[in-house]
C-alpha cells in the first residue's frame, strides 16, 4: 500500500498540492506547480518524499507511544500515552472532577508538554511554507533526539528517583514531529495524533463508496499513516519486553539521523 501511494502520488502531485495549499498559494494556476515539490524561494521536497518520511514518523511516534503505554519503560509499569492526548483532556476532568489530584496533575502535564513541544515548533519555524525546507527542521529534529535520550535515561533512573519526567520528555517530542510534518504538508500528514486522521478516513470512505474519487488519495495517505502508527506500536511491545527504558533510543537516533540529514541537505 506504501508504495501504491507513493508512486500515485508521485503521478498526480500538481492536484494534492493544489488541494492541501493554503488559500494564496491554490489561487496560482495547478499548471505553475513544479511536479516534484512546491519551490516558494528554499529547499524543496517532492510530495512522495514527504508522505514517505511522514509515514516513517508516524511509524515513529507509534513506537515511542506504544513504548510508554506498554508499562515496559517505567519501572513500577505505569502506562502513558504520550502521543494523542485527546483522551488526557477527558481524564485530567475526571481527575479533577473525581478529586483524583494526582491524576490530573499527571493528564494536565501530559496536555501542556505536548503543546510545549508544537509550541517550540512554531517559535523556532513561524512561517512555514509548504514542502519547502528550512533551517529549523535540522535543529528541531536534533531537539526531538535529546529529548528522548534523556527520557530514556530519566526512565532508567526512576528505579531510584520515582518520576513521571520521561513521559512529558517523551510528549515534547511527539508534539514537536506532530508540528513540523503538519505545517510542512499543510496537515496532510499529522503524524502524533489520529483523531482528526480517523474522523477523515471515514467520510472519504464513505464518500469513495458512493462513487466521490475526489479524497482517495488522501484516503489512501491516511490509512498508510494510521498503518504505520499501529505497526510501531506492535512492534513496540516486544522491543521494551528487551530494551526496557532503552527501547527510546532507536527514535532518539531515527530523529538524530533526520536531523543531521536535514542540516547537510543541499
């Protein structure tokens, strides 16, 4: 399914660009759009490229959020989501609601690291142009790295130190991939959280099954990013079942890669 995805997209970029741009940008002829990626003055990168990598993200964050609600990383198995916090919203109510200090304190947290982490994204990249590169992604990227580096090493040391640290480390990070691959692709892939992505595969599925072609290609884009966030999180349980704490240590080099890369593109 990836590759049919890439290779459609690769095929039929001018209408996606012209369908996910913002209102200024889709005022230009489709006709003026480059076939690999938009150019507004920077780095470009072609859409199939950008799908690709946020599909890989997506598959990142699943992983990160599956290591942290498996109860593998934390060495008393408390389990956290650490990606999507629509449901933190509900439980830091009920916490509060229920007079469950701790657990909306822990909730309420979750909420505010993962808009830190966006938050930071917007400083270091306030205006965003569509799949164009610049030069905040190297250093977000790195920023994502030591981040969960960190939390790895904070997971290991709450043996000793009780901490729930490493879980908001954890959600700067995903708020901050969430961020930079929303704004690079005009939210086509949002990559740390699946509500809105859920909420879209099924209207246009509904939609392809009354005979509207027009979103299948975002249909299909859609249902690769939820794929992949759902196969890390499989993947996530054997690999802290080894690792523990350590699992976070693949994405914190997966984002050092991207990272470098990002810096050293030409």
């Amino acid at each position: 399914l990836f590759f049919a995805v890439t290779n459609t997209l690769g095929a039929d970029s001018r209408q996606i660009h012209a369908a996910s741009l913002s209102r200024r940008q889709v005022n230009r002829s489709v006709h003026d759009l480059p076939r690999g990626g938009l150019k507004e003055g920077g780095r470009t990168t072609s859409l199939p490229l950008s799908v690709g990598t946020g599909i890989l993200l997506a598959f990142n964050s699943g992983f990160v959020n599956g290591c942290c609600l498996s109860g593998g990383i934390a060495p008393d198995g408390t389990k956290q989501a650490v990606a999507a916090v629509t449901g933190a919203w509900t439980t830091s109510a009920v916490g509060l609601a229920s007079g469950n200090s701790d657990q909306f304190r822990t909730q309420l947290n979750m909420i505010l690291s993962f808009a830190s982490g966006s938050a930071i994204a917007g400083l270091l990249n306030p205006r965003p142009a569509t799949y164009e590169m610049n030069s905040s992604y190297g250093p977000l990227f790195l920023l994502g790295s030591a981040l969960l580096a960190v939390a790895s090493r904070v997971a290991v040391g709450a043996k000793d130190y009780p901490t729930k640290a490493f879980f908001y480390l954890a959600a700067v990070a995903n708020g901050i991939q969430n961020s930079v691959t929303s704004t690079h692709t005009a939210n086509l892939c949002r990559t740390s959280h699946f509500s809105g992505i859920s909420s879209d595969i099924g209207t246009f599925l509904g939609q392809v099954l009354r005979g509207n072609q027009q979103n299948l290609l975002k249909l299909k884009v859609f249902l690769c990013l939820g794929g992949a966030f759902f196969l890390g999180g499989v993947i996530s349980v054997y690999v802290t079942e080894r690792y523990a704490a350590s699992s976070l240590l693949f994405s914190a080099l997966l984002y050092l890669f991207i990272g470098c890369g990002t810096l050293f593109m030409k």
